[in-house]
C-alpha cells in the first residue's frame, strides 16, 4: 500500500487529504475515494483542472506512491488585468513615468 495526497486549496485554507491505494489507480479514482468531493461541493471534475505536484494532469492519469494530487480553482482575477492596473495607479501617483 501506498499513500497519496489530495489538495484543494480555497482561498481559507489548504487541507491535505491523504488515501491509502494500491498502484493502478487514476487520478480521478483517488479523487473519488479520498471524501473531497464530499467535503467541497463546489469541485466539478469535468471543469476543474487537475495536476501532480503543479504538472496539470489528465483524470485518467495513473498516480505513484508520494504524488500530491491537486485540484485546481478557476483564477479569481486575471494576473495580466492585475498587473495592467497596478501599473496604471503607479504611473498616475507619479511613481513611474
């Protein structure tokens, strides 16, 4: 037996999930068996991405011993837009030119 870490960070808190497996298992098997899904009504596995140690991954994608499963949240702001305008207020408070 093997023990893999499922994470679903939300903008509170970031608690690990961990399942005893045997190999051969998919990404979305251990999803499923882990209670996430329970727990985070919000994750819709045919809209959220998911990945191993920040590699996006596919659903059908076999884990190893150790990997750390992530389910990843859909982007509250768009960093380009962030930067664009945290630029502008600098350029207007006379910071830069």
């Amino acid at each position: 037996m093997s023990t893999i870490e499922i994470i679903y960070p939300t903008l509170k808190k970031q608690e690990p999930f961990y399942i005893e497996f045997k190999t051969g298992l998919t990404i979305e098997e251990v999803i499923e068996k882990s209670g996430i899904l329970k727990k985070y009504k919000e994750i819709d596995l045919n809209k959220n991405h998911v990945g191993i140690f920040n590699q996006v991954k596919k659903l059908g994608d076999s884990v190893s011993a150790g990997d750390r499963v992530e389910i990843y949240r859909d982007l509250i702001a768009n960093p380009k837009e962030v930067r664009r305008k945290r630029a502008q207020k600098q350029k207007e408070a006379g910071v830069i030119k």
